[in-house]
C-alpha cells in the first residue's frame, strides 16, 4: 500500500536527508530523560523513568499510514506526528503524570498536545499518555522545529500494547470478535495489575533501595 501511494505522491526527494533532524530530535530526548532519571537516583529519590527507547518512522511506514488514514500530502507534516518517536517506560501509573508533569515544565521544547489514553482508554483496551512535542533541533542551515510524539506508559501496559500491535498487524485492525473481548479482558487486568503495584508502591520503593545498597 505504502509503495503504490509513494508512486502516487512523491513527498521528499531525500529522505535519509528529511529524517535526519527527527532522528536528532530522538536522540537528544533520550538523553534529556535518561539525565532526569539519574538526577533522581543521584539524589536517592524514587525515579519515575524506569527506561527510554525511541525511533525514527521509515518511509515506508509514513506513506502507508498516510494512505490508511486519507492523509493528503500537503498535511502530512502534521497529519503523522509519530515520524519522530519516544517511548518512556514508568513502575507505576502515578510516575507516568510525574513525567508529564516534568515535560510541560520545561522550557526547551513545547507541549502542543496531549492525549490520556489511561483515563480515556481506547474501545480496544489500548491504555497510555501521549504527549505532541514541537522540538527545536540546531542544523547546518539553522534551527528547525520537528514534530515528536511521547509516549509514556507502564510495563503493563507496554506489554499489552506490544501484543496488541502484532495482532492487529494481522487482522488490519479488523478483530474478530473473540479476540477483541479478550483484548479487552486483558487489558483490564494488565491494569489491576497496575493498580495493585501502586497500592504497595512504597513497599516496593524501601525494598529496591534495601536491594541496591545490597
């Protein structure tokens, strides 16, 4: 599909060169909140990044979620705002508004949208916090500004996400019915589980600092 709709629309003459700031723009962040994660251990406090990844959408990936979801080309720009992305990994639900709440204080990138799949999560069970960045990047030519999407969920819920992608990869988002209510009952308990963790958050914060110094 991507490749019919490249032929159709021929967006970038150089892609490796388009890319390039979104791919700065991932690296910089991942190396901002994994400074804030050591911040918090340097200072012995509970940190509520437990991991960072990011990546970088090939375009062959752009141009097929352009054609799946009607994107025209002269929108394309802020019709896919996950060219650039970030995914952080938190212990419990509580530290996923604690980072975005560190987020929407800084002053070196700007917070232009934010969707919570947590309180509103998605008829399929889907649960996370996404976060829209404008992130300066510094290049040859100048200072540029890219789209980043941020998303910040827990173990279980990156799990549950992780499985889900796969099959809807396979049944092109249209589930039968047995698998969709079994997504849907998973979901739910990934986030009992959740919930639970966060009940014993404090034992599990003296236990991990009686670990480490062990």
């Amino acid at each position: 599909m991507g490749e019919q709709f490249e032929k159709e629309i021929p967006l970038v003459d150089d892609w490796p060169l388009f890319l390039a700031p979104y791919g700065q723009a991932v690296e910089e962040l991942k190396l901002k909140l994994k400074s804030i994660r050591q911040e918090y251990i340097d200072l012995d406090k509970h940190a509520p990044i437990e991991f960072v990844t990011g990546r970088v959408k090939t375009p062959e990936s752009i141009l097929e979620k352009m054609a799946v979801r009607k994107i025209e080309a002269k929108n394309f720009l802020y019709g896919v705002q996950d060219i650039a992305g970030v995914r952080v990994m938190c212990q419990f639900v509580e530290d996923i508004y604690e980072v975005a709440e560190l987020l929407l204080k800084r002053t070196d990138f700007k917070v232009i949208m934010i969707r919570d799949y947590i309180k509103n999560h998605k008829p399929s069970g889907y649960r996370s916090y996404h976060m829209i960045l404008e992130y300066p990047v510094e290049r040859i030519e100048g200072n540029i500004s890219v789209i980043v999407e941020v998303q910040i969920r827990t173990l279980a819920m990156n799990f549950w996400a992780t499985i889900e992608h796969s099959l809807n990869y396979k049944y092109d988002g249209k589930y039968p019915v047995e698998i969709l209510e079994r997504l849907q009952r998973a979901s739910e308990a990934a986030f009992l589980l959740d919930e639970e963790m966060s009940q014993i958050r404090e034992e599990i914060h003296e236990a991990t600092k009686l670990f480490d110094s062990k």
